[in-house]
C-alpha cells in the first residue's frame, strides 16, 4: 500500500498537481487501510475498496475542498468589503470544483449526496454569518445566496 501512495505522490509532484493537503489525505487513507480489512486501490484523486464505496472517496474531497474555504475564508469568502456575487464566484471556482473533481465516475446514492449537500449549505451559511440557532431554511440559504443545490 505504501508503494502506492508514494508512486501516486511521485506522479503529482511531477504533474504539479501536488498539495501538502493531498498529501496528508492520502497519508491518512493508506495508514486506514492498514487497519480496514478489505484492501483499498488508489488511483487518481479516486478511492475504492473491495466493497465499491465512494465514502472515503467523497469525504476526502469535502476534506481537499474545506482545506481550500479556509485558506479563502479570511480574505475572500468572510470579508465584509466584498459583495456576495464575487464570493460565491470565487466559492464555484475553487471549493465547488475541488468538491466535484472526478465526480462524473461516481455512482451517488443518497448518502453520498447528502454528504455533499451538508458541506456545501454549512459553507454557505458560514459566508451568509449565519448560526444553527437561526432556524434559517436550507431552501432559503440557496435562494439568498443565489444558488443552487448540489
């Protein structure tokens, strides 16, 4: 398993597809694998197990993609100067597109696309600043953020 890792660390460094991030996800997925009995294969950005679940594929990607909000967060999605129509232009870009890279070889069932969905209404509502305790709608956080679900 770790000639796996390390090969498909090798071939990102040289693709500079390379993240610290990535890095520490896979790192984490192989030392899972140790303790899982059923062996993982990694390929590209993608996970399977013997058994064909996406979930360690799919949170890893909420992992790469929460990485990249909270390296934006301070100057570009939390910033009270910039207007919500540039935030979430930069939110598609970068945090929607690490979320759902791959995702077209993905067979979804529901949850996985509840997954999905939990991460993107929790960072919306985190660049609307609003709290759980507001019993704000999952329909009307989209509608004031002009966006649609997953």
């Amino acid at each position: 398993m770790h000639r796996v890792v390390l090969v498909l660390l090798l071939i990102l460094k040289r693709q500079k597809y390379y993240s610290s991030t990535l890095r520490q996800i896979l790192l984490h997925l192989s030392s899972a694998s140790k303790t899982a009995s059923s062996p993982m294969w990694i390929s590209l950005y993608t996970v399977l197990n013997s058994k064909l679940d996406l979930s360690p594929d799919i949170q890893g990607h909420a992992c790469l993609a929460s990485s990249a909000f909270g390296r934006l967060s301070q100057q570009v999605l939390l910033n009270r100067n910039l207007n919500l129509k540039t935030k979430m232009a930069v939110y598609k870009a970068v945090c929607v597109s690490k979320l759902l890279y791959g995702c077209e070889a993905w067979v979804l069932y529901c949850r996985h696309i509840k997954t999905l969905e939990q991460f993107h209404i929790s960072c919306l509502q985190r660049m609307l600043r609003l709290h759980w305790w507001d019993k704000v709608l999952h329909v009307e956080i989209r509608h004031r953020a002009h966006c649609l679900s997953m």
